[in-house]
C-alpha cells in the first residue's frame, strides 16, 4: 500500500515515515498542493495529512482530493482543542482522524483498517472486472467507445458478426462484450481458433462425432455447435478454414443444422455466430481462397477492433490497469514511477494489447522485490520497436536522418534522431504542447517527459 505523509512540519513527517515505512511505501509532501500535483502523477492508495498548513489547510486538501481521486482514502490529522475540524472533515469525506499528539498504536490500528478496506475493494472490481468483458474494455478514446457503442447495438440480434482487426487488439473480448450485454448472456460463451487445429481435428470439435467415426473416436462427442446452443459461438481467425469446412459453415448459417461426424441424426442448432479475422477476407475471396457466399453470410455486421497505435491515449489507463490486476495476480507490491507510465506510452505495439500486457508482466517479474519500479529498472528491456517501425517514413519526411553521426551506437543515433524529430514538431506547432503530442501521436505526459529528457527549451513567449 502507498501512503502519502502531508505535513509543513518535516520532522513529523519524518517520524511516521520511520514508523509505517517497514510496511509500507511512503512518499511525503509538505503542503496541499504540493500533495494534489503528486496524486496526479502517483497512484496513492492512502493520505494522511495534517490540517493546519500553509496554502492549503487538510481540510481543502481531503475535499478537492476526494472530488478527483476517488479510489484514495483520506486521514485527517489534528489537535484535540480542533476536534471540530476531525468532524467536519468526515463530513466532507474523509475516511478517518486522528488526534494530536499521534497515539502510534492507534496510527497503525487507523492504517490497518484503511488497508483491510483496500483489499476489500480492489477484491470486488477485480471480481466485477473478472464477470464483465466490458469493464475490460480500458480506455476513453473516441475509437474505443465506437466499438463499445456497436456492442450495445448489435448485441441483441441474431445476425452474424464480423470482427476484422490486428492480432493482439482485443476481437475475442469484443466478442465476449456483444453476448454479456445480450439477452443471450445467460447461454454459454463457446470460444475455438480455427488456425490452432487440423482439417480432421476442427471439423470434429465443431460438429461433434459419434462412436468409431474415425480411429481414436472411442465414445461420442458433441461439438462446439451444440455446446453453443442458444448461446454464442466465437470462430477466431475464421480465414484459415480450408474449403470443405466452409462449405459446411455456410449450411449451418443458412439452415441452423448439421450432422455430427460418422452421424446419420439431424442436429439443430440457435446459436449465433461471431466469428474474427486478421486477414483480409475481401482480398482472400478474389484470390479464391475465400468462399464468396460464405463471406457475405458472415459479413452482415462488421466492426475493425482499433489498433493501440489508433488510440494511444489508453495507454496509459492500459498500464494502469494491467499493473493493478498483474500485481495482484503475482503478489506484487511494488508502485510504478509515473515516467514508465510516459515511456510505456511512447513505444510501438506490433502486439497492441496483448503485446503492452506481456511487457508490463515481464516488467513486474523482474522487479519483483523493488518498492517503486523506475524507469532505470526497464531501460534493459527497452527496444527500437517504436523507432524502427517507421524509420523509413521518418526518413523521407525529414531532411536531417543523413547527418546523423554514425560513429556512435545505435541506441544514441535513435536518441538522436527521436530528439531532432520532437524538436522539429514543436516548431511546426509553434511550441504547443497539447498540438504537438497530438501531431506526434503521444500523450502529453509523454511529450514533456521527452522534453525534460533532451533538455528542451520551450519558447517562454508561447503560452
């Protein structure tokens, strides 16, 4: 747990620090608003700040804290001739108080109800998040709420859905979403990857087969189709079904039964079909890899899952999301430095989600005993993925890649370039920040981060 110390009075701070510190990370500040600057930046689950301070009493502090940073729990501190201020300050939402001078039994009591309330509540939105694919849906991008609006929409119709987009980008949980927020939500969710199994082997677990159908077929067994029967049936990477498993497909869409293999009895089936491709079916239906009919039956709903590069402005709720959920999963109890957060948010994913969650697990594991993973901490598994990804297009579009120094290593000459490039757009967008992260594709936090890395001087005549 992540407790920060507000007090004007440093060796107050100083002496709880000593105290709680063995348990917990802590972090001190010593005025109000120097505490609300750092919450911006600091996931914080707990502050503990005294009232009487100058610029911004705890109580001012505890009201404009509870209002942006929900997910913090507040203790105010004061004398006990200020009892009052103890009772007005729960009045306005703070969780606990504490009297002056601080009992630290009674502290440490304060701080370990606050910690059992903690995992209360992370244990209940991970349960929530664990039921709900929408809630797994992190992000408030304008793309990401497109498709989320199209969940909602589509989700109550019979009609086949088709979800194109990149490996990594989140088909199967958009699929899961469409039937949790259906009326079928009560049915089962029957989930099979088409490019995972041979001919043989995925005909069988789609349609079942009976007894002695093939060798190894030593009982009967129903398929994905059955299984799915009111429910939803996701086909992922449905491009790479061969000829004669479409042909079969298509009867089941058209008709809504099948026969099992080795089956002479007829099998009706409710369920409906979403099914997800990284190809382009359009492409494989002229080349005549693609059945035509079959892909006109599939393509009556269709939706393209975003790319991360497409809404770089979740990434940051992204890492967030997966460093709560990961660190519970591996009893983590380290926080993440806010310029990981900057840095994460600046690479290319040719992964996209699944790829930042890999990173972001990799990263926990190998920090495992640290209190606060820096940015030092992840410099060895950085990689030139962002920066080679488009270095042929950055060097069409700038006129300063030939007079790079190529005496020095290649991680330089990539700072190098990266430097001149975020120059070049601060110029182009007359040193606007909000314009610039935007024209490079970056969140601000990124953006400054970068400046402050390069020594950067903005134009102070630029507001």
């Amino acid at each position: 747990m992540h407790i920060l110390l507000v007090d004007d009075e440093v060796h107050a701070s100083n002496a709880l620090k000593e105290f709680l510190e063995d348990d917990y990370n802590i972090s001190i500040c010593q005025n109000g608003q120097e505490a609300l600057d750092f919450l911006k930046k600091q996931k914080v689950d707990l502050v503990i700040t005294d009232h009487n301070m100058p610029l911004m009493t705890g109580m001012e502090l505890i009201k404009e804290g509870k209002k942006r940073f929900t997910d913090c729990f507040f203790i105010m501190v004061t004398a006990h001739s200020s009892l009052e201020h103890a009772i007005e300050a729960l009045r306005t939402g703070a969780d606990d108080y504490l009297l002056k001078p601080i009992d630290f039994s009674e502290l440490e009591h304060r701080v370990l109800r606050i910690k059992q309330l903690l995992a209360w509540k992370n244990e209940k939105e991970l349960k929530s998040q664990n039921q709900s694919a929408m809630s797994k849906m992190i992000g408030e991008s304008e793309a990401l709420k497109s498709i989320k609006s199209f969940a909602q929409k589509v989700a109550n119709a019979p009609t086949p859905v088709l979800i194109t987009g990149q490996s990594g980008s989140g088909k199967e949980l958009l699929a899961k979403a469409i039937h949790e927020v259906g009326e079928r939500q009560s049915q089962p969710f029957v989930a099979i990857n088409c490019a995972t199994l041979s001919e043989q082997l995925l005909e069988s677990e789609l349609f079942g087969h009976e007894k002695g159908s093939f060798t190894g077929a030593t009982s009967s067994k129903p398929g994905k189709f059955e299984l799915a029967y009111d429910g939803t049936l996701f086909l992922d990477e449905v491009g790479e079904l061969a000829a004669g498993l479409q042909a079969k497909l298509l009867r089941v869409l058209q008709e809504k039964e099948f026969y099992r293999l080795g089956g002479t009895r007829l099998l009706k089936t409710n369920c409906r079909i979403v099914a997800a491709t990284h190809r382009d079916l359009e492409g494989m239906v002229k080349a005549g890899e693609f059945r035509e009919d079959l892909y006109f039956r599939l393509n009556v709903l269709r939706v393209k899952t975003p790319s991360l590069s497409d809404r770089t402005e979740d990434i940051p709720l992204l890492v967030n999301y997966f460093f709560s959920v990961l660190s519970a999963e591996l009893g983590s109890r380290s926080q993440l430095d806010p310029e990981v957060i900057d840095y994460l948010s600046t690479k290319h994913y040719i992964g996209n989600i699944r790829e930042l969650r890999n990173e972001i697990e990799r990263m926990l594991v190998l920090n495992m005993n640290k209190p606060i993973i820096c940015l030092e901490d992840v410099a060895s598994e950085k990689t030139t993925m962002n920066t080679t990804k488009n270095l042929a297009e950055i060097k069409d579009q700038t006129d300063f890649y030939d007079e790079l120094d190529y005496s020095i290593g290649l991680s330089q000459r990539l700072d190098d370039l990266e430097e001149r490039i975020v120059i070049k757009a601060l110029e182009d967008n007359n040193f606007n920040q909000v314009q610039t992260a935007k024209s490079l594709g970056i969140t601000r936090g990124a953006l400054q981060y970068k400046i402050n890395k390069y020594g950067i001087t903005i134009n102070s005549k630029v507001a």
